[in-house]
C-alpha cells in the first residue's frame, strides 16, 4: 500500500472545494454507488473494476459503462 497511497478523497476536496458543493458531491457519488451496486446484484453484472466504473467530474455520480452491461458474462 505504500506505492500506492490513497487519493480519492483529494478528488473531492480538489473539484469541489466549497463545503456545500462537497457535501452534495459527496452524497451524489455515495447514492449513485449504492443505486449501481443494487441494480448490478439484482441483474448479476458481478465485479465492477475502474475500466468501466465512470466517475462524472461535474456531479461525482458514478455510471456504469453501457457495454459492460450489455455484455456482461
């Protein structure tokens, strides 16, 4: 883990640094997370990995690529 240090969270601070723009950005991604993570167990897309986990960098909403729904094995 020393080679690779934790840095999501400077995401945050970073593109949303007004306390009110974090606190929405944070709420979005964690709903959008927990909305993505049911609808994939209930339709069985399995593990989620960063090649088609998409974070918006406007909103912070996490959307799951089209093809890996559609071709999901």
């Amino acid at each position: 883990m020393a080679h690779f240090p934790p840095v999501f969270h400077s995401f945050f601070l970073e593109r949303f640094p007004q306390p009110s723009a974090w606190f929405t950005a944070r709420t979005a991604y964690t709903r959008s997370t927990a909305v993505n993570s049911m609808a994939g167990a209930v339709i069985g897309l399995g593990d989620r990995h960063l090649n088609n986990v998409l974070v918006d960098l406007a909103t912070a909403e996490v959307r799951i690529s089209a093809g890996a729904m559609l071709f999901a094995a």
